[in-house]
C-alpha cells in the first residue's frame, strides 16, 4: 500500500515537473518568434541596407538624440524604446525637415561607454520593426549658434599684418 502511494506520489510530480518545462519552452518559444520578424538596426556604412544609427549626440537639455537613416522615404513612423540598467525609456522621433532621409529620436541620456539596447516601433501598428544593441562611445553636442541681427552685425576689416624680422613669403 505504501509502495503504491509512493508510486503515485512521484509519478505525479514528474508529471507536473514535464508539463512546468514544457510551459516555459513555449513561452519562450513565443517570445522568440515576435521578436524574430524584428529587423536588426546597426551603424550606418557602406553597406546599411535597413534602418542604421548614425550617430549619438546630445541636446542643450542634455537629452540623447539617436540619429537614423532610414533605408526607404517610404518608411512608417516611428518611436523607439531605449534600455540601459535595466530601464525602458520611450524616446519621441521626428522626420528631419533638412533630410527626408534621416529621423532624429529624444530621450534619456545613456552614460558614455555602456550598452543600450534599442526597440524600434511602428506608432502605427505599436509592431516592433527593428531592434539592435549599441555600445555609446560617443555623443555629438549640439551647440547654440546665436547670430546677432543683421542690423548689428559690423563687418570686421580684414588687412595682412606684417611681422617684424619676417620675410614674406615664408619658404
């Protein structure tokens, strides 16, 4: 009778234990499968053919800037979804009005040196079309250039200035 129980007992659990395994294989089974139709983004070179980052770069608010390329002018709108620690954050895009080519998308700031991992999604559909992992080495800062109206600018007279003991032309 105990034999039996015991039998039972642990034919039970290695039942349970199948069925737990073979619930994780398909939900991650599932998981790789969504992800999978995503495209991957890389740097821009010669040779990009999909959606590329250009450049990191920083604004006057010390926001990150992500510089794409778009592979088409036909290509949908999107948002992206940077992670860094750990932590998603959504970065807004815009088309550049310079080039119809190029989108430029704001965020949080992502430290010099480590890792974000990028999520492109069609604000269409909210479909992921492309994801990629990119090391931050650098950002590009943009400065202000503040020109003074044309009613004060003055012209500033350039003339060669001669130096004592100098022989022109130099040789």
């Amino acid at each position: 009778m105990l034999r039996n129980r015991l039998f039972v007992i642990l034919s039970l659990f290695i039942g349970l234990l199948i069925l737990g395994l073979g619930a994780i294989f398909l939900i991650n089974n599932i998981r790789g499968s969504s992800d999978s139709s995503a495209a991957e983004a890389t740097w821009c070179d010669k040779d990009a053919s999909g959606l590329c980052v250009v450049s990191f770069g920083t604004d006057n608010s010390d926001r990150m800037i992500i510089n794409f390329k778009l592979p088409t002018f036909d290509f949908p709108g999107f948002y992206v979804k940077g992670i860094n620690r750990d932590l998603a954050n959504v970065y807004q895009c815009e088309l550049d009005s310079a080039d119809q080519n190029s989108v430029h998308c704001t965020g949080m700031r992502t430290p010099l040196g480590e890792v974000i991992f990028i999520e492109v999604y069609s604000t269409d559909s909210d479909v992921m079309i492309a994801q990629g992992r990119f090391v931050v080495s650098a950002l590009l800062v943009s400065t202000p250039i503040i020109a003074p109206p044309a009613s004060e600018a003055t012209p500033i007279p350039i003339s060669p200035t001669l130096l004592p003991g100098a022989a022109y032309p130099n040789p």
